[in-house]
C-alpha cells in the first residue's frame, strides 16, 4: 500500500478548478481535510480504504468523519438500498420501512420508546431542544464549552463567527466538561429556567485532548437533571454506535430523555434520528420539525440493514479491540522513535496529539503519515470501522515510523508543554 | 386506473403501529397527507404514479412535495446515481462530481457565480442569511408574512408554537406580500439594520391562495434593496425549476444575490445547494456552515444528470403546457357540476380552492378525488413533472367529477365568502 511516487497533481489541479466556482474549493467540515500536501478529491472507495483522484491509496481513520462504520459499498447495506429504490425513495407518503426502523432502534437503543428522523445530525440537536423547551415550558440550554452539537446559530459558540449574532446565544450557558460543580451553580443561578442539558457521552472538540466522564458524572448529573426537571439530551451523532450498541451512555450506566444520532447509523446514506423516553413522545409530537428529503425511503432501509449488521458483528466491541491495538502500535512506534503520542477519547475514535512539540510539527506527522496512505486529520479525533484490518494497523504502523523518521529526532522539536 | 373496491386497510393498520414507536406515527410535513380516508404509506412508484401498500394506483399531483420532476425512479438519473455508487457515496473527500454540479448550476442558473450544497432546502435558507449577515455586519431580516422558509427557529412565524422562543423572531420583520411600501417602511423604521430580503419568487403559502408578483414589484424590490445595500435572498427551493429553469426570477426579470434551491434539483436524490453571485462569495466563505451529510457524492451525480435532463427536455416550459391543460380541465368539470374552483399560483404548481364552500367541503371534494386515484392535498400547492401525460389529465379530470358527483349540487355547500 506505500505509495510509489506520490503525488496530488491531480487533486491540486482539481482545487483550482473549484475554487472557481465554489467558496473556498471546498467547505464545512471538509476544509479539515485541506492541506497543501495532500489528496483534496477521492475517486473511489472500497471496504476502510479510499482511492484520491491521483490514484494514490489510503487506508481511512477518518470513515467520512463518522459515517463509515461497516466498510465503504458494503454489499449487504447497498443491496438493502438498492432493492428500496426500486420500489421508491422520496414518494408523496411515507415507506413502511420508516416504521421498521424505528422499530429496530426501539429494539436496540435501551433509552428509547420511539423515533423520528431527519438529515443532518444538527436536525437531530436542533429537534431535541426544541422538544426539551416545549415539554419544559423553559428557554435555557446547557452544553459543555467547546462542545459541537452541529452549525444552527443558538450552538456556535464564540465572538466573531461570521453570520453569527451575539444574541443568538443568549439562552445557553456553556459550563466545562465534567465539573458537577459549574453545572449546580448554573441551575443556581437559572432556577426553574433550564430546559436541558445537552452534551456528548465523552468530550470530543478539536484542538483539545478528549476526555472521558469522571467516575460517577454522568450520575451525578442525571440525579441532578431528576430533581430539577431538566431534560437530559446525549448527542450521540459522533460515538453513538462505536462505544455500546445499545447507546453510549448505557456504557457510562446513565439514562438520557432523548439520544441524537446521525453519522454512522445508515454506513453513509444520509439520515439522522432523534430517540426518547415516552415522556416526551406528546411533545415530540406538537413540535414542528421537518424538511423535504427527511421521508427518503432508501437512507432508511440502509439504516435498519446498518443496525441490524453493527448488533450481528457486535461491531463496537470489534472496534474497540481493533481501536486499541493500534493504539498501542502507535504509541509504541512513537515511542521507538523518541516521541510521546498521547491518545485520548475512546479506542473506536483515537484522538491523537505528538506530546511537547509545537502544532506545526504534528502537522507535518499527520501530513507525512498521510502521503503514505494513511488518511488523518491533526486535532480532530479519527474513526475506525469493522472494516479495518489487522494488515491495516500494520500498514499505519510502518507509514507513521517512516514519518517520524523523515521529522527526524524528536529533541529538537520539543518544547516544554503542547 | 380507477380502484375497484377502494380500502386502506393496510395503511390504517400501519399506521396504527407507526404511532407506537413513532410520534404522531407520521410527522413534520406529511402529516397534511394524512386524512381518515386516505392512504398513509407507498409501496412502489414509477414516473408520476405510486401506489398505497394496500396496491391503489395513485396519478401524483404532490410529487413528493416538490422532488420529483422527471418522474419517480427515472432511468437516466438512476444510472448516474447507481455509476456514482460503485465509486463511493459519502467519503473523507469530496468528490469531483461536486465541482461538476457547481459548474452545472453556474452554467444554467444566470445569476449564479458560484454553489454550495446541504441535504435541506432549510440549510440553503439559513446559510443565505448567514451570508447576508456575514457580508453586511447587519442583524435584521425581511420577511414576507407566512412565507415558509423551513423550519429553523427563526423562520417559524407566529405565536404558542411549540419549542419556538419568543425571541427567536427578534430580528425577523414579515411584510405583507406584493407590498412595496411595506418594504419602504420597514427599511426606514431599521435604516441601516436590513441585512436582507428573503422570499419566494411568488407567494405558496398554505391555507390562502397563491399570489404571483405584480407587474414591477420585483423591480421595485430590487432598486430599494440595491439602494440601501440589502441582500436579496430568493428562496427558490419549492418553485424552482418549474418556471424558468436559469433561476425562477428570471421570468420576473429581476437578479437576486444569492438563490436557494432544493426539492426538484436532483429528483429525490437527498440534496440543496444555495448559489450567489462573486460579490458575496467570500462571506460565503467566511461563514461556517456545514453538516455529516452534506459531501454525500451520489445525490450530486442525480442532481446534475437532473439538471443536463431538465434543460434537454425544456422541463419548465412542458411542465407549464401540461399544468394550465390540467388547470383548464379541472375548472371545467368544477363549472359543469356548478362548483367555482379557483386555480392560483404557477400553473407547474398550482393551487386549488372551490369557492364560497366551507374548509370541510373543500377537503371533502380532495379525498373524494383521492379515493379515485388522484393524490392530491387540501389548501397546499401542488406540483406537476414532466412524467406526467395527457392521459393523467383524462384520468384526473374524470376522477374529479365523480367526486363533485358524489358531493353532489354545489348550491348545498354555498356560503358567502370562503
């Protein structure tokens, strides 16, 4: 799989030819993958490897940012989809499959009596807040800072993000991640005005180490939503699936109101869901949420193939075993060549950060890991799938000691705190 | 294609189990297609019939609410989606069919420098305001009163409805359509706080007659919002292409910043792009907008095949010529069985309403028409494609003078005004 020659000729050509006639060449989320040494298109995909348009091969850790759980053009999911389109996809009324679907995450996810889909995990966010504040009759959210829950203006944090107003974020209140003590004093400060709690099961900005939930904070924080009628929303749009099957949180021994999933739940056909408690079914109901292609057929028979698959390879317990020894061939290969890889977040989706040395120079890793075929982002936490190998973590083994050899010795990148 | 012993025996039981793990058992927009009498869930389509799951034949006059235009399950589009398949969907690139649709829509859409793309006609919406607030460092957006714009928070009109804060319409100022001193008064009540005008290109709300633009409104809009530096926003998402296929603004004779489009650009094919002019690209760039699915390849391999068929076949101008045979047809068997139905809107969408009848006759009149093999949807535009025929319109004309038949003399149901 190392590449002979490589080179983005065709990719870099490509850009061009976007940037004129798209913003920036590429947008959203996508512009992570940007950078000038490498691959900007691909040109096709199979199992965990991806194809750019020079015809150089990746073994993926990114799987789409999420989607890609059970391996690109998997036969039995694409079969599910195809045999649906035959029939139809987005028709005047529903397909039945819509209720077998939401029959099969009932069945699945222990937090949840019902369903209801969209297209874009934001929808599923946007959705569950929106419940939360009819049910509770309250305007104010809690989210962690720095937390990603999708682009609607009331969840971009920050000052300047361009399109943003200042107001749009006047009823949420950002409180770091596990610290009990910022979320009490919030309700303190906000009684009887908190609608919900959202977060991720786990931490998982960018730009940041990820972080798992300190023993007994995810029960503390469930007693707390308890006593103070605060609707417990988990957006499981990133890990759901790649830590319990049954929802993330069953894995922390926690029971939200409501689950946000999305990504990998339909193996890249695009569809999101929004489950919860039958407490909430009334207002879920009276809420007005929807949008054109939300009653696709097809986005829905490849989900309820993809749930059905992931439980019959009990697939977040093979990621996890797969997510951990390279983990561990990668913190070893750092470590032979003098350099300190701290992995962080859960064994499905490694977050990985070149310890005491500057940004630039875990850039040039990542950048160097990539051009011998293995596909990363620096900062942003990567994705495996049940797709991926044995033979894969030999391969990202060798390319990532080859790229600390050409970065050379570790000293003299080293600074005291990264 | 008459039914022989119409029964929903089938979709009702469904429907009964839908509601178990579903909220409401048919949500968001398709719960207006749900009536006791008719049917609530397709098993096949194909071109511009489906059929109900328990096998009724239905003549489409919904069209999926827009995304159907060249006919259900459309060889050609197909095959470009299927082709597009076999190489990869959703992948950690994007793929150079991407830059392929932006071209596309430069090439075909006049006012169009560049695109960008979103699975929602809602994402096109909320970016284009995103854009206009990026470029102009302005909050405040002008609306046309019960213009449906989708259904993010700030675009939801109106009082008590659930899981919208007050608030959220803070920066929303809705005008009466067709009003230019409206406009000039808003502009000078918040001079300098405009930073766009979002509309359709003609008035589709529901529950009130379609209202096409008087003779130089849209000039007149266009000299204001260039004179006080307002971005002109069209949402072309529900009527674009079934007017003029350069832009629905075209036929107005008018040049919006930035045009949202979605629902017919790719068939069904899960896609919307939102494009503009060089002016505004690098707001368009600034802005961070974004979702998992949005880089999804094989919907913009169906939206450009969708777009080359659109032009090849001259798409808007046959689906115009079939619309006003149906509109002429309809109004005819109306007055032959003393009914007035008025026909407002396009005539490739177009709005039906039986005068000086109450809400319940009109509806009455729509589910008898169902129940005979035409799907249709009370006080909401429908929508015509090319895979429509003559004989449809045979079948349709027939179908809806049984069902005035069946009400019997209009003189019954007569009330003053309606």
């Amino acid at each position: 799989m190392k590449q002979k020659n490589y080179n983005i000729t065709e990719s870099q050509s490509l850009f061009n030819k976007a940037k004129e006639v798209i913003p920036g060449g590429i947008f959203g989320h996508y512009k992570y993958s940007v950078r000038d040494s490498g691959p900007k298109f691909f040109s096709r995909a199979k199992d965990a490897h991806f194809w750019d348009v020079d015809d150089n091969e990746y073994v993926d850790l990114i799987c789409a940012y999420g989607p890609m759980i059970l391996g690109y053009n998997h036969p039995l999911i694409d079969q599910a989809a195809r045999t649906q389109y035959d029939l139809g996809n987005t028709v005047s009324l529903a397909s039945p499959v819509m209720i077998e679907l939401a029959e099969t995450l009932v069945d699945m996810v222990s937090a949840a009596d019902w369903a209801l889909f969209g297209k874009n995990g934001g929808d599923s966010t946007t959705l569950a807040v929106m419940i939360a504040r009819a049910a509770t009759g309250r305007e104010k959210v809690i989210k962690i800072r720095d937390g990603y829950h999708g682009v609607t203006a009331w969840m971009q944090e920050g000052d300047d993000r361009p399109g943003i107003l200042p107001s749009d974020g006047d009823h949420v209140l950002a409180i770091d991640w596990n610290d009990v003590n910022a979320f009490e004093a919030a309700i303190a400060a906000h009684a009887d005005e908190i609608a919900c709690f959202i977060s991720t099961p786990y931490d998982h900005p960018v730009f940041r180490d990820n972080s798992l939930p300190a023993d007994g904070y995810w029960n503390q924080i469930e007693t707390l939503c308890r006593k103070h009628d605060i609707v417990l929303i988990v957006d499981d749009v990133r890990a759901g699936f790649r830590i319990n099957l049954s929802g993330s949180n069953v894995a922390y021994g926690f029971t939200p109101d409501l689950i946000c999933f999305g990504k990998a739940m339909a193996n890249g056909y695009p569809i999101s869901a929004l489950v919860g408690s039958d407490a909430l079914k009334q207002a879920a109901e009276d809420v007005y949420y929807t949008g054109t292609q939300f009653f696709n057929a097809v986005p829905m028979a490849a989900a309820k193939a993809t749930l059905l698959e992931l439980q019959r390879v009990d697939a977040a317990k093979q990621m996890t075993e797969f997510g951990n020894k390279l983990n561990e061939g990668l913190v070893k290969v750092a470590n032979a060549h003098g350099y300190d890889l701290v992995v962080s977040g859960i064994p499905a989706m490694p977050y990985y950060r070149l310890h005491n040395v500057e940004r630039k120079t875990h850039f040039a890793w990542i950048d160097e890991c990539v051009k011998r075929g293995v596909y990363m982002v620096g900062y942003h936490n990567h994705f495996v799938s049940t797709a991926h190998t044995e033979k894969d973590i030999i391969n990202i083994c060798d390319a990532a000691a080859e790229a600390f050899s050409v970065l050379g010795s570790a000293d003299q990148y080293r600074i005291e705190s990264s």
